[in-house]
C-alpha cells in the first residue's frame, strides 16, 4: 500500500476513496468548509494520494446534502409522494379501506342478514292473512245486510199472492186496487226503513244533483225552472242520490 504522503507515479492505478485515512478526510472537508480555497478539479488533484476518479467522488459529495446524525437510526423514510390517477379519483389503500373483517364477524352478519330476512317474509305473510281475513269480514257484513232486506222484503211478496188469489175470486177491480195500494205502502215502509227514501220533484225547483231532465214543458204556467212532471221517481239512501229522478221542466219560449 503506498504511504499517504506519496503522489502516485504517472500511469500507476488510482488510489480508491475506500483506502482514504482519517487524514485525508479531514483535509477534504477543510477544504470544503475554507472559502478561501480552490474547490476545483485542478485542487482536488492537488491533494496527495488523490486520482481522476477521487476527484469526481469528492465532487459528488459536495453536492450531497448533510446528514442529520441526530436522527434515529430505526426512523422509517417518508414516503414519496404518488401523483394522483388521471381519473382524478384518489388510490385506495388498505388503511382507507378500513380495518380487515373476521371470519367471525362475517358469520355474525350472515346471521343477522338471514333473521332480517326471515322476519321480513313474516311480516308479509302475515300482512297478506289480515288482508285475506278483511275481505272475508267485508264479504260477510254484505251477505248478512242482503239476509235482513230479503227478510223483510219476503212479506211484501207473500201480499202480492194473496191479492191476486182475492182478485181472482172475486173478480173485483175495486178490491184489487185496494189491495195493490195497500202493498206498496207496506213496500214504502220496508225501504223507509233501509234509509231508502224517494225524491220530491213535481213543483218544485230543478235541482241537477237529484233531477235529471230529459223534457222542456214550453206550454206551462209554472215558473221558469220548476218541474212539472215525474217520468220516473228517484230515490236516496241514506241521504245519498242512488237514482235521480226523470223530470220534465218548465221553460217559457
């Protein structure tokens, strides 16, 4: 090994920066700390025992930024920034993902998925059976409402026989009318009772939510507007129109 005071002769091999004693070190960043010195190629060459190639490494370090020494030595690097994806939408990464789930939490929700779906179907049979068990009440109430009116309509019917029986013994027209009258009061009284009632409509004002007018009386007396005739009767039930009445209606030419 050469002495490190010895320049190394012409031709002969480079001295390698890992053959450097502490010396040399101290004298290259003396140099490099002295303003007043040359830190140039030429300078670097100067210094006994360095090559060519030692004064490129000597430029290189330079150039390097100093090195923190009170740094921890297990201190992880940061980490270098990543460009964001064309789409502009930010890289997803385990962290933002969110923590990793069990293979027991995921049975937890396989569980719970599967009771929320058994309560659901439930739900749905049993909304399906109140809907079924309504219909049938409802269909119920009508058929025990159309028993009461058939009921109390049968006696109507079983008048009707006797007057005709009557008529045809005694051949009477008198008392046929008289019975016949005496049955449609007996009728009247029936749907009176079911809230069925008939509408007024000779003499008095039009009215197009009961009336329904299908004539124009030109040669009456009455008032504009006034019904002068009943083609066929209307009835309400329960104070409800359930058949307006066909009326004819005064109207002055």
């Amino acid at each position: 090994m050469q002495e490190c005071g010895e320049r190394p002769a012409k031709g002969a091999a480079a001295v390698s920066p890992l053959f450097l004693t502490k010396e040399h070190f101290f004298i290259l960043m003396a140099e490099q700390d002295d303003p007043t010195r040359d830190n140039s190629f030429e300078a670097a060459n100067a210094i006994p025992g360095v090559s060519d190639t030692m004064a490129d490494d000597y430029d290189d370090l330079r150039e390097r930024k100093p090195i923190d020494l009170d740094a921890p030595i297990d201190a992880e690097p940061a980490p270098a920034p990543t460009a964001p994806p064309a789409n502009g939408t930010a890289p997803v990464t385990l962290e933002a993902a969110g923590p990793a789930v069990s293979s027991k939490e995921i049975e937890e929700l396989k569980d719970k998925a599967k009771q929320a779906n058994d309560n659901y179907l439930r739900a749905m049979a049993d909304l399906q059976n109140f809907r079924r068990r309504g219909e049938e009440e409802r269909l119920r109430i009508i058929r025990d409402a159309n028993e009461r009116l058939i009921k109390e309509l049968l006696p109507v019917l079983d008048d009707f026989d006797l007057a005709l029986d009557a008529a045809r013994k005694t051949e009477s027209y008198e008392q046929l009318i008289g019975g016949v009258s005496a049955i449609l009061r007996k009728f009247n009284d029936t749907l009176g009772k079911q809230g069925v009632q008939p509408i007024p409509a000779v003499s008095e004002p039009f009215n197009a939510e009961v009336h329904e007018a299908v004539m124009l009386d030109e040669e009456s007396e009455e008032p504009d507007e006034t019904v002068t005739a009943e083609l066929r009767k209307g009835y309400t039930l329960h104070d409800r129109v359930i058949r307006p009445s066909l009326v004819k209606v005064a109207k002055k030419g």
